[in-house]
C-alpha cells in the first residue's frame, strides 16, 4: 500500500469520526475496500458496500430539496462524467448513475427520477430561498443536455429546486478550470444577498 494511500484513509477516518459527533455517518465502500473501511471506523460508524465508477460523489449522489412543510426528498439527476462522450473525463459511468437512487433506497427516502436531465451536484448552487446560481460553461456545454436551450434548462432548475430566480455565470473562477468551473469551486452563499468569492469571477 502507498505511503500516501495510508495518509488519505487516516484522513478520512478522522472526518468521518468527527462528523459522527453530531451526525448519523454512513460510508460507501467498493466491495475491495470494505474490510479495511470496516477495521478503521468505529462500530457506530455504518458501512455499507456500493461500487461506483469513480470516487467524486459529491456530483453523482442525490440532491436534496424540502418543502414549505419541512417535507424532505431527493432528486437524482442524470449523470454521465461531467460531459459524455461528447467531453466527459471518462466511460463507463454506469455504476455512478445508478448512485443517487442507491443511496436514496439504502436510506428510505422518496425520489424524483430526473435522470432524463444532466446536472451535477457541484454545478449548482442554492440559497435556501428563491436563488440558484450556476455557469453557462457547465451547463450550456454540449455534453450535458444539447437538446435543451438555455431557458429551458432554466425552467428544469426552477421545477426540480423551487427556485424562482437563477443567476448564470458565464464562466467560474478567472483563469481556473475546475470541471469546467462548477459552482462549488466558486463559493457559498452565507445570505440571500451575499456571496463571498476567493478569486474573481467571469
């Protein structure tokens, strides 16, 4: 095993142990990798084997959205490797679209089949209101939705997150590609109206 390899599963054992503090944990594991999560997390800690074909989960796993009755559910939006065969980073991402629904299935929370539709969970970002903001780069790119025009895809964004407003970005952070600038590279909302940015945007 690399030296490094044992740095980063001791990382994110300290991680998940200090989430666990405040919060029920589950890790996903690849059926190789099981044994050893199980050996270096603690027993309140769940396990639970899932393959995937890539570790970036953040963009594959459900979204989440609550109703003015604090009614929770998930979305699981289409995903095929931040572009497809058209500029995707990889093929296959079989086992990372069925992801979303796996996870929601694991814990038993109702879901919106949005498969039909691209988005990654990085590519977005919502105040908890009325505002989602995102980038023409990422979601106008022709690997995700080149059927859809731009209002269209508006419109999806305002149906699947209760958003009356979407702020579009034409390209992220200045000078830094990062998955063709999603928005979580670029910052988070602390308020409806404030938005604090580490680097200048376009």
């Amino acid at each position: 095993m690399a030296v490094r390899g044992i740095a980063a599963r001791r990382a994110f054992t300290q991680v998940a142990c200090a989430i666990a503090e405040s919060e029920k944990v589950t890790v996903l594991a690849s059926e190789n990798q099981y044994d050893t999560a199980r050996e270096m997390l603690p027993a309140h800690i769940r396990v639970c084997e899932m393959c995937s074909n890539d570790s970036w989960a953040r963009d594959y796993c459900p979204d989440f959205v609550i109703d003015e009755n604090g009614f929770r559910r998930a979305i699981d939006f289409g995903f095929n490797a931040w572009g497809g065969l058209e500029d995707g980073l990889y093929f296959l991402w079989d086992k990372d679209n069925k992801m979303a629904r796996k996870v929601c299935d694991l814990l038993d929370i109702d879901v919106y089949d949005a498969r039909d539709f691209i988005l990654e969970g990085g590519s977005i970002h919502v105040d908890g209101k009325v505002t989602a903001i995102t980038t023409q780069s990422c979601l106008l790119s022709k690997g995700r939705n080149p059927k859809l025009s731009k209002g269209e895809i508006e419109e999806k964004l305002k149906q699947y997150l209760r958003v009356k407003k979407v702020i579009w970005l034409k390209n992220g952070i200045f000078n830094v590609e990062i998955l063709e600038n999603e928005t979580d590279a670029i910052g988070c909302k602390i308020s409806v109206h404030k938005l604090p940015l580490p680097r200048p945007i376009t």
